[in-house]
C-alpha cells in the first residue's frame, strides 16, 4: 500500500500511533482487506508467504503482545489523569507489531474514547 502524504514519526512517541492508525485507515478502504499485519523488517517469518497467508485467511483471532511492566517503561508512564478512561489496572506495556481481523482495525480507527486520553 502506498500512501500519498508523509509525516514525521518517531520511535517511542505518538506519532507512530499516529502513523499506524493513519495506515490502517487508508488500509480499510480497500473492502478486499480482511487481516492487516504490521511487522518489523527484522520479524522474518519461519514459513513462506503462502503459507503465513492461509493460516491468517483461516485465523479466527487477532494478536496483540501486551504484558504488565513495573518498570518505568511500563507503569512508570502511566499518567493518572488518563483515568478514568484508562486505569493503573488497565495499564499495559507492548509491542508495536501486530496481526489484526478488519473488524477490530476498524474499532481503532474509530475509537474516540483511548486515544485522545494517549495523546494528552
């Protein structure tokens, strides 16, 4: 997919979320798109192509790494005036990377309750 208009984005800030959403949402107008997978150039797959494509075309989950972290890198960054939206209890650190269904791009895109509280 290309898209027609860069920004800047840099690592560990919103504007890679920013980034991403933006991408997802240019992703969802083409309606053939039913998975949307975001890797790092250094996540090599252990199969091919073909194969990777029909366990996903068959998943009927998304993956999503999230893990509770003690450290300043993961509860450490939690700001109380995200609640009551976002909890301590909620608070979850993770990766960028992900392997989604349309349905649940599509809850990201739209979602207008987390991100603006993230983006504070």
């Amino acid at each position: 997919m290309i898209c027609n208009s860069a920004q800047v984005a840099e690592w560990g800030m919103m504007s890679m979320c920013d980034a991403e959403r933006r991408l997802l949402a240019n992703a969802l107008l083409d309606f053939s798109n039913e998975w949307f997978v975001l890797l790092s150039e250094s996540c090599i797959p252990l199969q091919n192509f073909s194969i990777i494509h029909r366990y996903l075309s068959r998943s009927r989950y998304s993956f999503m790494g999230a893990f509770d972290e003690p450290g300043p890198y993961g509860r450490g960054r939690y700001d109380e005036n995200m609640a009551p939206e976002i909890n301590m209890s909620d608070w979850r650190k993770g990766s960028q990377w992900f392997e989604i269904n349309r349905e649940l791009a599509v809850r990201i895109v739209e979602d207008i309750t987390y991100y603006p509280k993230l983006k504070e």
